[in-house]
C-alpha cells in the first residue's frame, strides 16, 4: 500500500497506539509468511480503532464483508460483549481455514460465524438488524455492498468501511473502481439519513453512523 501521510509520521502512529494481543501478533507474522497478497491485512491503527469502536458500541449482532486471514474480525470481537455474533463473509477457504486455526485459540473465536461465499449472496440470506458493519472487500462491489447493509442496520448502528482512499485514486480516478469509491462516498456524504466522519487512517477509514 502506499503511504498517504508520511511513513515517519505513520510509524510514530504505529510506535504509540496500543499493542494488539499477542496472538494478533502471531496472526499477522503467519500471514505474512504464508498467505499471498499479506498487505490485505488491516493492521493495528484500522485493527485498535475497530476494537475502540465495538467496545464503545456493544454491538450485539455485526458483519464484517471480507474477513481475510481473521485480525480485523477478531479485533471487532475482542471489543463485542460475550453474546455478541459476528457474522464474516469470505470467499477464499484457504484464509478461512488459516483464521479458524486462529479463532479456535482465542478467547473471542465463539463469537464468530464464517461464511463462505459471495457477501451479496449472503447478505440477501441476512434478517436485520445490524448492530455494526465492517466492509472491507471487492472495492467493485462497496456500493452495492453499503447500500444493502445500510437497509438491515438500525438507527444508531455503525458501517465502517476501508480503503475508501484506494491510495489517493479517488483524487483523480481513472478506472470503475475509482468512480464506485468516489461515488460511494460522495453518496454517504450526502446521505440526510447517515453521518460519517472520513478519517485518512492508513488508505482511509469512512465511519457511518445511521440516524433513522
């Protein structure tokens, strides 16, 4: 990924935010020996703000769209109350089964539920409400995959999505990844039923809050 702030700058950030539990530690030195494509993994500043936020909302029943090797799920779930469910949808059994070997050591594994398969097959399966969203998968698909999570959210949920600087390409985009991104949050912007905060953590992190 490329640095949008200066990576001095990105590392202090980094050198000053709470550690993450050991075994995430562990998580993220096994995907980058083992797994291709490893920057897909959220990392501490995208994985400690969504434990933040799951602590300070309680969400009893979330969704994460593109779960990967399992840090940013389990991250969500550390913060989640003990009934809490957690619902991630996945497409690749080989990072499903990779965070499974994780899940199963961590005290927070029980509150997760994976799916297998295309996330706007599943979300037509999902019943409202939802509680907090984390999407974080086929950029080509992040409209379509807000606008479905935003009908089973309830008033006061939260839907926070990544990557939605995709580099800074939203600046002058030039492909139909770029225009879905821009006009995904240009849409969430201007929405009247949701307010967000844009944040430039790592490739950006928009967190949307549903007023009605």
């Amino acid at each position: 990924m490329e640095y949008l702030v200066n990576e001095a700058v990105e590392d202090y950030a980094f050198l000053n935010t709470s550690e993450e539990p050991p075994l995430l530690t562990e998580l993220i030195s096994a995907t980058n020996e083992t797994m291709g494509w490893p920057q897909k993994l959220s990392g501490r500043l995208v994985g400690r703000t969504l434990k933040m936020l799951s602590a300070i909302h309680q969400p009893k029943r979330a969704l994460e769209i593109g779960m990967f090797t399992g840090y940013s799920a389990l991250s969500i779930a550390e913060g989640m109350p003990a009934d809490g469910k957690l619902i991630c949808c996945e497409t690749n059994p080989r990072a499903i089964e990779f965070a499974k070997t994780f899940f199963e050591r961590s005290e927070h594994g029980d509150k997760i539920d994976v799916i297998f398969g295309k996330a706007l097959d599943t979300l037509e399966t999902l019943d409202g409400p939802l509680d907090f969203t984390f999407i974080d998968a086929d950029k080509r698909s992040y409209l379509n995959y807000y606008l479905k999570v935003k009908e089973l959210t309830r008033p006061g949920g939260l839907i926070i999505l990544d990557n939605v600087l995709w580099s800074g390409k939203v600046l002058q985009p030039e492909s139909e990844i770029d225009d879905t991104l821009v006009e995904t949050n240009r849409l969430i912007a201007d929405d009247p039923d949701m307010e967000n905060v844009f944040l430039t953590v790592r490739d950006g992190l928009n967190i949307v809050r549903k007023i009605r």
